[in-house]
C-alpha cells in the first residue's frame, strides 16, 4: 500500500481534481493507471475512488479557477509551477494550455 500527499486544485460534483506535479511520470501517477482501485481520503471523507485524466480544456479551466481563488498567493503559485515545469509559468491561457499537457490534472471520484 503507498500513500500520497496531493492538493485538491479543483472540485465538480463529487470529485476531486488534483495534479501530477511531477508529471505522468510520478509514481501515484502510474500506479492508479497500472492498478485502479484507489482509496481516497480528503478530510474525514474516506472512499474507493475511479480516476479519470482531464481533457486540456476542462484541466485549463480548473487551474483558471484554482489561480482565482488563489490570486493573494498568485506570485508564489506561479514561481511554484515554473519551478515543477522547468520554464517560467506567467498565468496565461497559453501557460495553462501548455502546463495541461505537461502535467496531468486527475479527477477521482466515488467508485460507482
């Protein structure tokens, strides 16, 4: 069994979006795409979760909203992200489309 730490960047009706920082390359990455059956835990909630990979335009649109209602630490966000990605993140829709396809966003969810 492994556990991994990652930060909720988005919610849409009962899942959970959350990134690859490391890109698909990270190890929990892999893992739910090798093996499945993911539990998940985001507070006291605790459930068998499916995943799914976002499409590029739905991932830009939840790192939009995560960099709203982030703006306060908008500076530090984006220093973060370059630094993940290699090459200086600024925000913009060309960023975001470009860090889509860098580093997966994974949406996990109830297993129905």
């Amino acid at each position: 069994m492994y556990r991994t730490v990652l930060e909720v960047v988005g919610t849409n009706d009962d899942e959970y979006v959350v990134v690859a920082g490391l890109g698909a390359g990270a190890d929990w990455f892999r893992n739910i795409q090798a093996r499945p059956p993911v539990e998940v835990i985001v507070g006291r909630c605790r459930f068998p979760a499916e995943h799914r990979v976002l499409g590029e335009d739905e991932a830009v649109a939840v790192i939009a909203g995560y960099e709203h209602r982030n703006r306060l630490a908008g500076p530090l966000v984006r220093f973060a992200l370059g630094k993940l990605l290699g090459w200086r993140y600024d925000g913009s829709d060309l960023a975001r489309r470009r860090m889509a396809i860098q580093l997966p966003l994974v949406g996990l969810r109830p297993r129905s």
